[in-house]
C-alpha cells in the first residue's frame, strides 16, 4: 500500500504566483523552438530547392517540379508552426502539421545529402556525371532511415535495472538475470507518454500492456504524460485506458513541462484522477508493503514552476532507512538531488534526443542525456520516454519503459 505524507510545500500556495515563473521560463526555453528552428529549416530548405535546381539544370519542367515541391513543404513547415502556437489540431494547420511532422525528418536528411554531395562535387569535378546516382541513392537511404525510425517509434523496448538499497547501487541487468519472484518491490518507471495528437488510444493501450506484462507492484511515470492539447485526450477517452494499468500498489506521476503548456493545469489534473493516478505535486508517499522493502517516492513538481520546492524540504518527512527514489521529469537538477542524500532519482524529458543529430546536441542542455549516472552515493536514469512529440521517428534513440527490481 501506499501511506501519502502530505505536501510539503502545498500545490494551492503555488498555483497563484507561478504564472509570472511560467512565462519566464517559456521565453527561455521555447526560442529555440519558435526561432532557432525554423531558420534553420528555412536555411535547409532553401538549399534544397538550390540543390533541386541544379540537378536538372537544362530541364526547366522538372526543376520547377524539384524546386516547387521543396518550396511548397517550407510554406507548410511554416503553417505548421503556426498551428503549434495556436495549440489547434484541425482544419489546415492540422494539415500542415502532420506534413511537417512527417517531412521535416527527411526534409533535412535530404538537405544533408544534397550539402555532402555539393562538397564532394568542388573537390572532385569529374563526380558530377553521377549526380542522377547520387541524387536517386540519397532519396533510397533516407527513405529507409525513415521507415526504420518510425518503425523503432512503434516498439517500445524495456530496459530492466536492479537496485540494491543497502549498496546505493543501480545496475542494468538483461531480461534473464532474474525472476519476478525473487524482488520484494518491481517498479515500472516511464516517461514522455505524450497522449494526445500523435498517441492515441491504440498506441496507449500497447503502452498499458507492456507495463501490465512485467507483473509491476508501483507504476511512476515522471512527468508529460500529456502531450498538450487535452482535447484528444478527452475524447478518445484515454483515462478509460489508463485505468487499465494493474499496480497493486498504485500508480503515480509528476508533472512535465507539456502539462503545464496544455494551458490547462487544472483539466490535466482532473483527468489523471479519473485515470486512476495519483498526481505527486512537491509531494511524497511511503510506497511499499507492511512488513516488506519501501521506498520514500518523492514527486517533484516541473522545473517549469520556478517556484517548485527544494527536493532537500521535500526530503525532511522521511523515514529513517527508506531509500528515497525521487521522479523529477527534467534531469537538470541532478546536483540538487545528490546535494540532498537522495538515493536514486529519475527523469526524462530529453528523449534520449530521440532523432540524429539532435541525439549530439542535446548534451548542451542537460547534464544527463540517457541511461545511468552515478554521483556521489546518487544514482540516476534518464529515459528516453515511451512516446514522443508529434514527431514519429527515432533515429538514434529508442523508445522505452524501465522495470526497476528493488532489493
């Protein structure tokens, strides 16, 4: 059972003077998205259409076809940003973000490609009277990086970690180190389920059932198990789905930064308690049962709220010799974490950069991009999240629940 401790620092004091925090945090963080990404698109895409244009120089209908449709996919890249501020999901923008969502990836593969080849025709001339070639096998290579990605989207992995409490020691084990018998408490721990425009209902109840089929005790999902947009979460009804998951012990999840970008805080709480789950806010909970291993699961609210409380006043209600597992949705307060004594913390957030070479860049950002860390007595793991944002492909990335066996 679980034995709820309260809140140490209660959601209601907070709720009214973190809006001001919010948008602070949004300008910061969200200019990467509005601005720096799509110049960069603009930029690719503009190359291409060069690119385009110069393959069939000579032959003006097919460079007007090249160019245009290059062209075209910028116009609706650019709508499609459009439609992601207004938070809209029909109409043309819908449109326009589901050619965004699928094209982009290849878009710039393309771009890629097209620069490679550019180069490699100034340095060696005579390469050019296999342009077609070249031209034909980039579009063959990129098409099937893009099957392959999506097809990786598509089947969540389970990664499976054994945490011994008396060493403050996490390992990743394979599926046939042990038995489900043998741990006195199996978390299963995810991330980044994204449930709205791109994980409907069928691809929700393949998630349930991956979870379901590691018999767990305590189910922790730290943070954006909404994408954003709440309508599609509604009307599929997805909190029938989730209802679904088998936790004896109970399921619980944090809050990420989509949850707080639905623009409705309030209406993504109200559907995880009809879901069945126990949203953790700056709050804590004895999971465990009488008499067998516990664990002092501390849910922090999103580094969102600037306001959030230190995990260290968080820590102060807990039991003498209960190893506390902390679920904070972004890794980028692993320092605090180790600064406060806590035992093992997990995050996600970062998607494991989830497309190449975003997977390189996202380093810059985070302290801890994927898998186990260790620092000082702390342990860590940062998932990769089980769905995604409205993007279907991972390139460099997997997605991914993790079971914990805790002895």
């Amino acid at each position: 059972m679980s034995f709820p401790l309260g809140k140490t620092s209660p959601a209601h004091k907070k709720k009214s003077d973190f809006h001001a925090g919010r948008k602070l945090f949004e300008l910061r963080e969200m200019w990467v998205f509005f601005l720096a990404l799509p110049g960069a698109l603009l930029g690719l895409n503009l190359f291409l259409v060069w690119a385009a244009w110069r393959l069939f120089s000579g032959r003006r209908p097919l460079q007007f076809a090249a160019a245009g449709t290059a062209a075209l996919l910028l116009v609706l890249f650019l709508f499609s940003f459009a439609g992601f501020a207004r938070r809209g999901d029909g109409g043309f923008f819908g449109f326009a973000q589901e050619c965004f969502a699928f094209g982009v990836v290849p878009m710039i593969y393309l771009s890629f490609w097209a620069i490679a080849g550019t180069l490699a025709g100034k340095i060696f001339p005579k390469l050019s009277r296999f342009k077609f070639v070249y031209a034909g096998a980039g579009v063959v290579l990129v098409a099937a990086v893009c099957v392959a990605g999506f097809l990786n989207f598509e089947h969540p992995r389970t990664r499976f970690l054994t945490w011994e409490t008396s060493e403050r020691r996490v390992a990743e084990t394979p599926p046939s180190a042990g038995t489900r018998a043998a741990a006195p408490l199996r978390i299963v721990a995810a991330a980044d389920w994204h449930l709205g425009t791109r994980i409907g209902r069928s691809r929700a109840e393949n998630f349930v059932r991956i979870v379901n089929a590691q018999n767990p005790d305590v189910v922790v999902i730290a943070g954006d198990l909404i994408d954003g947009a709440l309508a599609p979460v509604e009307a599929e009804k997805l909190d029938e789905v989730l209802r679904k998951i088998s936790a004896p012990l109970g399921v619980f999840a944090t809050l990420g930064n989509h949850e707080y970008f639905s623009g409705d805080l309030r209406r993504a709480e109200a559907f995880m308690r009809r879901a069945g789950i126990r949203l953790l806010q700056d709050e804590s909970a004895l999971v465990g049962r009488d008499g067998g291993e516990k664990i002092f699961l501390v849910g922090r609210d999103d580094a969102t709220n600037f306001r959030r409380a230190p995990l260290a006043e968080l820590l102060e209600k807990r039991p003498a010799g209960v190893p506390v597992f902390v679920a904070d949705h972004q890794p980028r307060a692993a320092d605090e974490a180790v600064a406060a004594g806590a035992d093992f913390v997990f995050c996600g957030h970062t998607h494991g950069g989830q497309l190449w070479p975003v997977t390189w860049l996202v380093g810059f950002f985070n302290p801890h991009v994927y898998g186990l860390w260790r620092q000082a007595g702390t342990c860590g793991y940062v998932t990769s999240g089980t769905g995604l944002w409205h993007i279907p492909y991972r390139i460099g990335s997997d997605s991914e629940i993790v079971v914990i066996d805790v002895y």
